[in-house]
C-alpha cells in the first residue's frame, strides 16, 4: 500500500511585497509560503513516504527570479537526496503559453535530478516507469495517469484545430483526454493501484470565494472522469480551497488547496496537505493541517451614523489579539459627504501590531438632483437648493433646522429670525 504526501499550488513567490526579513532579504510573506513548504518536505522525509505528488503551480508565474528557483530547487534537492520518488506537475502558472518555451520546472529535467521526475506532458506512468525514481533494490508499487496543464495554444497545435473558438477546443480536448485515460485504463495493470493526477478545473468544484467552476477559459474535466471506479485516488491542483468532490466514495477526488492564503478571498480558508494510503478499491485520507498560516481579517462596515466613526470602526474590527500579526483589511461604505470625518491615522493606530493594513474606502455617489421638465437649477431659491442638499447628504433631520437658521443668517443679513 504505496503512502502518497499530495500537495499542491504552493505560488512560493505570489506575495512579493511587503517588509522584508533582515537575516535572508525575502519579503517576509514569501517566508510563510517556504515555511508551509517546508513543513510539507519534512514531513515526507520524517514519515519515509513511498512518494509526493506535487499537483501543480510551484511559482505565480512561468518566469521566476532566480532567489525563489533556489528556494524551490533547495527544498525539491532535500527529497532528492532522503531518495523520496518526487512527481512535479507542470501547472497553468508554471507554464508558457508559446509552443516549444521552456516552463519553470525545466532545470529539474536538464539536470535530471535523481528520484524527480517532472510531467509536462499527459502521459501513462507504469509501475516500472515509476520504479524508476526510487533507490536501488525498492519499487513504487503505483501506476500513474499524469495530466498537467494544457494551454490554449498546446491543446489546439495537440487537436490541429485552426479555430479560435474556444468552447470548440475545449470540448474537442475533453473528448481526447476521454479517449486517452479510458485507453489507459484498459492498458492498466488490474492489481496495482492507480492514480489520476491533473492540474485542472473539475466539474464541481468550489474556488475559495464559493465560485463553483463553470465553463469559461479553463479546460473543465467532467467529474465522471475523475471518478472512474478504477481509479483509486484522484489528485488535484489549481483550486486553492481544499475539497472531496467524491466524498464518501470510491476513489477520493481531492483538491488539497494552496499551501498559504494567497488573498482575501481566501481568509476563511485552513489549510492542508495530505497523505492519500492508496489501495486497490479502498484509499484512506490523513489531512494535515498546516500550522503555520498566517492569519487574514477581512471586516466590512456600512457607516449608518457620521457620529464617533473612530468607535464604530473599533466596535467592528475584532479584539486587538485577534489583529496582531495579521493581515487585516477594512472595507469602509460610507456617504461620501462623510469622507473628511474619517480619521485614518486614527484608524491606523487601531490596526498598528499588524502585519499589514488595506484600508479600502467606498465613498458612495450622492443621489442627483432631479428637477421637473420646467425648472432649472438657477430658478430655485436658496433654500430650496439647502433642502435638496440636506436629503442627497443625508443630513440628520435633527440638524436640519439648526442648519437652515445658520444658512438664514447668511442668505439675509438683515432680516430678523422669528
């Protein structure tokens, strides 16, 4: 029964901004991605895993800088060398959408890394192809369906199709992965486990916001194919939200999801990676959940009342514990008449232990005017103009009079108020 630790899009270098750690100079965000990575890695060796299927998307995009190749290439050298079998996916992130440019896992083929092997091409993987990866005297008792990603372009120059019509392609490709993994099967070996890899959107899954995955520009795999009864694990990537689309069934379907939060849309999300024991017709699930996450507070607010905006904000937010070291953003709707209410730096000092302030403000647009056919702005008296105001800046009624005198004193100098 092979032990298989799957993980998937890791984006080690999606949050390249921020401060930045004294001793390595990398951004500090980039250091909670490398420390989920690393707790991935030393549990594979730690637990002597009999493989890790890596599901797609090392980087945030196909040309990394050459820190974070080393970062990635260091923590891939340490299984390597512990003679762990490593299968990397090319992902849609990792990858050119140019025939014949390289991607960014390249240097692990050209170097050709003992016991890693990369797939950037849909392919069959057998148990010998496999056994291939291991030390001496050892075997990978495993067979492999690989899918990574497949570009536009790729799938096209694959189908020779001339169309720019991209349902066409997508449905003419779905047709040929049908083909190819129905082939597979039939050629499989009925004895020795069998996996489903793919770095693609799936029928049925659900992104961080709640999206459920819906045709568009991905490549959308039925769930039907995902859940050949021959297949005993299927092993995702490219959602981040982590997910069961077989629960409760034969073979698990299962994104892992990102190792770290990427955004916000995510701040609700745990993490995890896992460790699939697959077996022929019965595989068990051990989720782990990654430690280390960095923590997202994610707080709107409707401002109803321009009174005490400072406390209002402070009522919102959660307890300063809740806010340390965290990435916080505050979404502020508010009259845009209130914009010169709101203390920022007050509201700055409120969020000063965290980790990083968005403070997104929503001035709303103030309702015009609307006049009849037959007047104009400049036929209206003064304080008609003032009411008008007072409703389009929702002026509490319990200023209005006190303002209207003021505007009074203003308008006619010298008239007497009753």
């Amino acid at each position: 029964m092979p032990r298989i630790l799957h993980f998937a899009d890791a984006h080690i270098d999606i949050a390249n901004y921020g401060r930045r750690d004294p001793e390595t100079g990398l951004p500090l965000r980039i250091l909670d991605f490398l420390a989920s990575l690393d707790e991935i890695i030393t549990t594979a060796i730690d637990e002597k895993v009999d493989c890790v299927l890596f599901t797609g998307d090392a980087y945030k995009d196909r040309n990394p800088a050459p820190t974070f190749q080393r970062e990635w290439g260091n923590r891939i050298m340490r299984l390597s060398q512990a003679g762990i079998p490593t299968i990397l996916l090319v992902g849609n992130h990792d990858i050119s959408p140019s025939i014949g440019r390289a991607h960014a896992l390249t240097e692990f083929q050209t170097l050709q890394v003992p016991h890693v092997l990369i797939v950037d091409q849909p392919c069959f993987l057998t148990k010998e192809d496999l056994s291939k990866l291991c030390p001496q005297e050892k075997t990978l008792d495993l067979q492999l369906l690989a899918l990574p990603w497949l570009s536009r372009t790729g799938m096209a120059a694959v189908l020779d199709m001339q169309t720019r019509d991209l349902s066409m392609i997508h449905e003419e490709m779905v047709k040929k992965l049908t083909t190819d993994i129905q082939t597979w099967l039939e050629n499989a070996d009925p004895e020795v486990p069998t996996v489903l890899s793919a770095h693609a959107s799936v029928e049925g899954g659900v992104f961080g916001s709640e999206r459920s995955v819906s045709l568009g520009s991905d490549l959308l795999l039925p769930a039907a194919l995902t859940q050949d009864p021959r297949l005993d694990y299927t092993a995702l990537g490219h959602i981040h939200k982590c997910q069961n689309l077989n629960e409760g069934n034969h073979p698990p379907v299962v994104y892992p999801g990102s190792i770290e939060r990427v955004d916000f849309g995510e701040a609700k999300d745990d993490k995890f990676f896992l460790i699939a024991n697959v077996e022929r017709g019965k595989t068990s699930l051990d989720w782990r959940q990654l430690k280390n996450i960095r923590p997202f507070v994610d707080t709107y607010l409707k401002l109803e009342s321009k009174d005490n905006i400072t406390g209002q904000i402070k009522k919102a937010l959660p307890p300063a514990s809740k806010l340390k070291d965290a990435l916080v953003r505050l979404v502020l709707e508010y009259p845009r008449a209130w914009d010169p209410l709101i203390d920022e730096n007050a509201v700055r000092e409120l969020v000063k232990d965290s980790f990083e302030f968005h403070f997104v403000k929503q001035p709303q647009s103030e309702v015009r005017i609307r006049l009849p056919k037959d007047r104009a702005i400049g036929s209206l008296p003064p304080e008609e103009l003032l009411g008008q105001y007072w409703k389009v800046s929702q002026t509490p009624e319990d200023e209005i009079k006190s303002l209207n005198e003021l505007a009074q004193e203003i308008i006619h100098p010298d008239q007497e108020l009753e």
